[in-house]
C-alpha cells in the first residue's frame, strides 16, 4: 500500500481546515482526532496556515496534511512546517514534481480523464476528485473509475453529512473530503467528527 493510500484509508471523512487563527488549530485538531477523525487537511488559503499546521501537529495521533497548494513555493513552506501529506486542487507536472521530489505523500485533484491520465504518467494512481458535486457527482465519479479501475479517490467539493455514505459506497472511494464536519462549538465539532468515523465501511 502506498503512503497515500495508508493515509485515505486512515479516516473515512477528511476534514477540510481553513484556519483565520492559529490559536484555534490545535483546541479544533483535538476535538476532531478525540471524535475518531485524525487526518486533517490545513488549506492553505489564510495567513495562519502554517501556524496552524505546526500547532495541529502537537496533537497526539493527528496526521496533518496541507491542501491548496499549488505552487513549488508552497511545497517547500509546507515540507519546512513539516506536514504528512499534501492535496491540490489540481495537477501540475512542475509542483508536482516539486513534490514527489520531497518524498511528500500526494493526493492530486482531478476531473477529467485526461487529469487521470497526466497523473498515471507520473507514477499517481490515488487523486481528488475535485470539485465533486459540480464535476458530475456521483455518475461523473463512476464514470471515470471504470476505465481508470486501478485508481483510487477522494471525493471533496459540495459533499454533505447527508451525502457523505453515499460517495463512500462507491469501491473505489477510499474517503471524502468535507469542511461540515468543523461546524459549531468544539464539542459539537467532536461528536461531528464521532459520526463521520462512523461513516467507515
């Protein structure tokens, strides 16, 4: 099993992080680790971010990974912060080499079989599927893994609670990504998180 893989299959349910203030990253890291959910992705898409993965990371049993990056810049800030894994939101040959370079666990998104086919040609054959609900959604998905039946996935982009077991169902979905899961207060967030565990196949 690849790295990537063990990491997707560690948790059903991704949550996916935008941090504004590194002060709340580890409180809301163990809420969701104490909850059975203890991969998390940090986005990239606030000033705190690097803060905020370097506080997760002080959370016994977190596996914390950095989403949105996408450029070689970002690769080298996240390795220097010390992250587990990295997401994109899409596949670029130049980042991505970055990556793989720095022997970082990567989970690309793509949406398209061309995305799939980039990404087979360096070696890739776990991806995001992204964004998931305005790419096709479940048939989209499905549509896609027949030809590509090597390949593995993570739905992230528009999956809901309610939403979430039915992405799950499909063999080739490891886990889904989904930001739902960080609503409300730490201990509502815990019992979120107690639910999405729950979600396992």
């Amino acid at each position: 099993m690849s790295h990537i893989e063990t990491v997707m299959r560690t948790s059903p349910v991704i949550p996916v992080l935008v941090i504004h203030d590194a002060a709340q990253a580890r409180p809301l890291a163990e809420a969701l680790v104490a909850g059975g959910l203890k991969v998390l992705e940090v986005t990239l898409r606030t000033a705190a971010a690097l803060d905020a993965i370097r506080e997760m990371k002080q959370v016994p049993g977190a596996i914390v990974g950095a989403g949105t990056v996408v450029s070689t810049e970002q690769v080298a800030q996240v390795k220097d912060a010390g992250v587990e894994f990295i997401v994109s939101p899409g596949l670029s040959a130049k980042t991505g080499d970055a990556i793989l370079e720095a022997g970082i666990p990567w989970l690309p998104g793509v949406a398209t079989a061309g995305d799939i086919m980039r990404g087979l040609d360096m070696g890739l054959e776990h991806f995001k599927f992204f964004p998931a609900e305005t790419s096709g959604g479940i048939k989209a998905l499905k549509a896609l893994a027949a030809p590509f039946y090597q390949c593995k996935f993570c739905p992230t982009g528009g999956i809901t609670e309610a939403s979430a077991r039915d992405w799950l169902a499909i063999g080739p979905v490891l886990c889904v990504g989904g930001s739902w899961v960080t609503e409300g207060t730490l201990p509502e967030i815990e019992a979120r998180a107690g639910a999405a565990a729950g979600l396992a196949r």
